[in-house]
C-alpha cells in the first residue's frame, strides 16, 4: 500500500515510517518544516481540503501524526486556538482523504479520551479546554471520513523514545530536574506510558487492518513516584522520590488557576482542576507486553535531553 503521513518527521511518526517500510510499504512523509525524510513542505493547520486533495490522490491510508503543547499559557478563551490546531486540520484532511478514494486512516489522540469515556463523571471535556477539543478532534474526524473510510483513533499517554534529534517535549525539563540538587517531589497518583515503538507498531496494524475503533496504547503503568525514579536512574542521579501531599497539590494548582483566571489567560489544562488529574492514576488496560525500558534509556540515558 501507499501511505502518507503527516507528521512523519517527528518522534513518533519518524517511527511509523520505517515500519510501514520494513513492512513493504511505500511512505509520502509530510511535515510544516523541511528536513532530510520530508517529501512535502505543508502546514497541514491551514492547508485548505483542495489543498490536501492532490497530495492524497493515489495513497490507499493516511496517518495524522501532529502534537500540540496543552501546558502553554494563552489569552482566554484558549478553546478557539486549540481547535484550530486539533479539530479543524483534522476535519479538512479527513473530508480530502474521503473525496481521494482513501480506504484506512489513523489518527494520534490522547488517554484523555479514554479516561473521559471510563470516568464521565470527572467532566473532563467540561473542565479541560485541550481535553474538549481531543473529544471533539475524535469526533469530528469519524463525520469527516464517513463510513468508507474507518480511522483508529489511537489514544496516547506519555511517550518515550527517540528519533535522531527528536525527542519527547516534556523530556527536557524532567531531564534537567533528574540531574540536577533539586529534591525529587511528586504527587500521588500516575500515568500510562508507551515507547514510539510500540505506538508505531499500533499505528501500522490499524493502517493494514483498516478496522478504525479507539485504541489505548502502553506498555507500562507507572506512579509518579515510580516514573521519576526510574528517570533518575536512567540519568545517572538515582535518589529517593519522595510524595507531595495531596493537599497541598490541591492548594498550589488552584492558586495558580486563580491567577491565570485574574490575568484573563487559560492553558490546555485548566490548573484548578488539574489536580484531580494528577491524583488519579491514569493508567491503560490491557498493556502491549513490551517493555517501556528501552525507550526510557533512549530518552534520558546518555546525552541530557534537550541539550
């Protein structure tokens, strides 16, 4: 088959490439930036549906491989950025592959969506702008493919690993703070975790599959407590993790909610609700069997992340 991907410079998508080589496929790689591996210069976020017509003509599958930053902190109301960002680029590509004559599409999502269907009273759409619009992103993108066209929806917690020079965004701060005097505090509570790899290994099955659906992907459910130490380690810093009362996270992420609230600004994550989120533990079942360690070495082993 032929496959276009977009994002296929980033970490996970740079992944999902090789696979879909290895296993006999021809790649079209898209990205907004040029660099060695792009065939085609395209933002992707503004590119109109005739835009995106010709470059899907002739390509049986299309993955959407795009990552956003939840934690910047913007002008009130964030939810029209995040949309334009998520939700409409995801609408036109959809709505072109469709009109092309495309036969299978995957799209990378967030564990948000999987969480929000598990625990609908938590309201995460309600409190979390980035959250409403990874609802709405999943949404939409099954209205624009219609029914001949099935896209898997893959549903991603924290993803480790490394492709040449790319590596996790959040990567580089835990990796300075690994490294660094600092005492290693966290919250109660955790989260999934899954190597690009294995999020590659998803993406192709669904892709030769076309059997769409929502698809949770890890390998590992780890506390906080178990993730930074093992970071630490991984970082030549091994130290004792210690927890933050969870009152006490309570308190601080609500203030800080209060004044982005005064200052008329709002992040993906709204802070007066994110501890909720940070308490919990937001792990996946059932995992893939593989394991996350690898990955973790990639990303923080020998050279400083994000140096």
């Amino acid at each position: 088959m032929r496959i276009l991907v977009v994002g296929g410079s980033g970490l996970i998508g740079t992944h999902v490439v090789d696979l879909l080589r290895e296993r006999g496929h021809a790649v079209t790689t898209v990205a907004r930036t040029a660099r060695t591996g792009v065939d085609h210069v395209l933002d992707v976020e503004t590119a109109s549906v005739d835009d995106l017509r010709p470059l899907l003509t002739g390509h049986d599958g299309v993955v959407y491989g795009t990552r956003v930053d939840e934690q910047r902190v913007l002008p009130a109301p964030i939810h029209r950025v995040l949309r334009s960002e998520l939700v409409d680029p995801v609408a036109r590509l959809f709505t072109a592959a469709r009109h092309a004559g495309l036969t299978r599409g995957v799209l990378f999502g967030s564990y948000y969506t999987y969480h929000d269907r598990l625990r609908p009273e938590w309201r995460l759409g309600e409190r979390h702008a980035y959250i409403r619009c990874r609802l709405e992103q999943a949404r939409q993108v099954r209205t624009a493919a219609g029914t001949d066209l099935p896209v898997t929806v893959l549903e991603l917690p924290f993803v480790f690993g490394r492709a040449g020079d790319r590596l996790p965004n959040w990567a580089g701060p835990l990796d300075r703070w690994a490294r660094s005097a600092a005492p290693l505090l966290v919250p109660v509570g955790g989260t999934a975790a899954a190597s690009a790899g294995s999020v590659a290994v998803a993406a192709v099955d669904a892709i030769e599959g076309a059997y769409g659906g929502d698809v949770p992907v890890a390998d590992a459910n780890l506390t906080w407590v178990e993730m930074l130490g093992r970071i630490a380690e991984a970082v030549g810093r091994p130290r004792p993790v210690r927890r933050l009362p969870a009152g006490a996270v309570r308190v601080a992420l609500r203030a800080g909610g209060a004044l982005q609230a005064l200052a008329r600004r709002e992040s993906g994550l709204n802070p007066a609700h994110l501890a909720d989120l940070l308490l919990a533990e937001l792990f996946i079942e059932p995992l893939t069997g593989r394991s996350l360690e690898p990955s973790l070495q990639e990303t923080f082993g020998a050279s400083p992340a994000g140096r």
